[in-house]
C-alpha cells in the first residue's frame, strides 16, 4: 500500500452504477477489451470498478492492472519541469529554449512557456519537425514541443525523467504500480490497436516515450497529489508552489480562443467550444488524457479525482471521443453535486 492509498478509505457511492454503465456501453462501442474507474472525494474511494480482459493473456482486469496511459505521461514530464523551475536548473518558464539548447533557427523564439501550453508552432505530423506558425500565436497538440523539453531537462539535471521522478515522487509515495517499461510482465495489459489486434507499447525507461503504465488506482493518487498540493496527511512532499505552477494557465495570455493549459494539463475557464472538459464540470477543474482512452480528472471545488481507463487506440466510426469524455466528466459531476445535496 503506497503512502496516498494509507490516506484513504473505501466507502462505495450507489450513486456510482450509472457512471459504470456508461463506461461500459462505451468500452463494448469502441471494441476495448478491458475498462475501470477509480472516483476519490475528500478521504474516501467513493468508487472503484474492474471490468473486461487483457486482450493477450486474456487475464482479468484488477486493481493490480497497469495500463498504458500514453499522452497522460506528460504531466509527469510537466511536474519533472517545475521541480527543475524550483530547483533553478531552469531559471524562468519564459526562457529561450536556445539558452539550454544553443541557437537554431527551428525553435528561435519558443520559451519554456510555449513547450508546456502545447503553443511553441512547431508541427511534428511531417517526417521533418518544421514551423507552423511564430510562437505564442498558434496552438498545435504534438510531441515536437515535449522532445525539446525532454532534452532541456536531461541537460540541466543530468538525469532522465523517469529518475527525477523516482527521487522526488515515486519512491517518497512508495508508488510501485507506475512507470517507463521496456518488457512485458504480469500486470501490464496490452491495447487494442487500431486493426482489433493486441498490441503492447515497449520503449526505454528514460520517461520521454509512449510506455508508462500506471494501474487505475495510482493514477488517481497522481491526481490526488496534486489536488492536495503535494501534501500526503500531514507531510508536505513536494512544494506545494509547484502544483499551483503546472496546474494554473501558463498559456499566453494573449492567447484567448485555444485550448488553455497549465503543464500539459488541459483548464477551460475561457469555455472554448472544443475544450476536452465537460460543459457542466466546475471552473478551476483540470484534467490530462491519453490516446487509449484513459482520463484523469480533477475537480477541486468537490475535493475529488475521478480516472477512467480504457485499453483502446483509435476511433471507431461513429463514436465521437470529444463528446465521450465531456459525457465522462459531465456524470461524475453530476454525482458529485448529489453527494453535496445530501451531505
């Protein structure tokens, strides 16, 4: 038991039946073969839920099961950033990129800032990592901007991501179901590709490529964590200026109809139409997604964090995932906001 879950106490909602009827009418719709949920408000698990097989072994989905959670990894790499921020490695998030990585004409004029609001103009959907557009004008959702980080940290810390966050965070929680994996093992469940095949995700350890896997319940202690300001019970972990840094608006301010995000983490407090966050989830919510359909939601004004995982990549025709993960947000509040009621 890590030192999140020593917090915590199990105490079902009935309330919660609906919201897993709904994850499983979308899992049986979008052809994965495993789904689970994971809902934390205040100090109690008001929900927890298992369902489906790993497509390969064909074991049965656990609390133990890892699953690959892809694009979420980078509100780790986002933490990893402000640890270096507060540690002075990095000196300022408006910094050039050329202070750490020399001059070139690909990234001239792209800060700190513009890499973690996903609003740095470059365009890594070619072969070749080209421009889109000047910094801070244009949002763009791709890896070009986190490689750039990724270097920038190596080279200031010396040490891989995966090792920063080991030191500062995995091992203090004792978080033992999170991390890079580069072979298979036991709990590791495989995806769905795009074809209906088994596929699992293998890289280097480093922390910067598509490999972490994380089971559902220390996801939702990663969210918790950073809901409760990097304090477990009654010990300060981490700063708790570095969690009021990756989870506020850093993009731009002049940057008004886009996606707003703090260190990767998606905010819509400018109700942008095409934001990932449900219309009716509370301002000051933040949440990170990733490609096989996993969710990681924060609601503060609750005092609850809500996961959902999948084992699905791609979209199938005629599902909408927008509307999907609004619809995933918008009863988890809807839940929430009835427990309020009877409280």
């Amino acid at each position: 038991m890590n030192k999140v879950h020593e917090q915590l106490i199990s105490k079902e909602c009935n309330e919660m039946q609906s919201l897993y009827r709904y994850v499983k009418k979308v899992k049986d719709q979008i052809s994965a073969t495993a789904s689970s949920v994971y809902i934390i408000q205040g100090n109690e698990v008001i929900g927890e839920w298992y369902e489906g097989m790993d497509p390969s072994s064909h074991r049965k989905i656990d609390e133990n099961t890892r699953f690959n959670v892809f694009s979420v990894r980078k509100s780790y790499i986002g933490l990893a950033t402000a640890i270096m921020l507060h540690e002075g490695k990095i000196k300022d998030i408006d910094d050039a990129v050329s202070a750490y990585l020399g001059d070139n004409d690909l990234w001239e004029g792209i800060t700190i800032r513009h890499l973690v609001t996903h609003t740095h103009g470059l365009n890594d959907d070619l072969q070749d990592v080209k421009k889109s557009g000047p910094p801070g004008t244009v949002w763009k959702y791709n890896g070009a901007g986190l490689s750039l980080l990724y270097k920038i940290i190596v080279k200031v810390s010396g040490r891989t991501v995966s090792e920063i966050l080991k030191a500062y965070v995995f091992n203090p929680l004792q978080l033992r179901e999170t991390g890079w994996e580069s072979e298979p093992s036991l709990h590791l469940t495989a995806d769905v590709n795009e074809q209906n095949q088994p596929s699992i995700w293998l890289e280097d350890r480093s922390g910067f490529e598509r490999n972490l896997f994380v089971s559902t319940r220390e996801l939702a202690h990663w969210a918790y964590f950073h809901l409760h300001n990097g304090r477990i019970g009654q010990i300060q972990v981490l700063p708790a200026a570095l969690f009021d840094m990756t989870t506020s608006i850093q993009t731009p301010a002049q940057m008004k109809n886009v996606p707003q995000n703090g260190f990767f983490w998606f905010r819509n407090e400018n109700q942008y139409e095409k934001s990932e966050l449900g219309e009716d989830v509370p301002q000051g919510s933040y949440q990170i997604l990733g490609a096989s359909g996993c969710t990681c939601l924060v609601i503060p004004e609750y005092d609850a964090v809500a996961v959902r995982m999948y084992n699905k990549r791609g979209n199938p025709p005629g599902y909408d995932y927008l509307r999907d993960i609004k619809n995933f947000g918008n009863i988890v509040n809807s839940i929430l906001i009835k427990r309020r009621g009877e409280s």
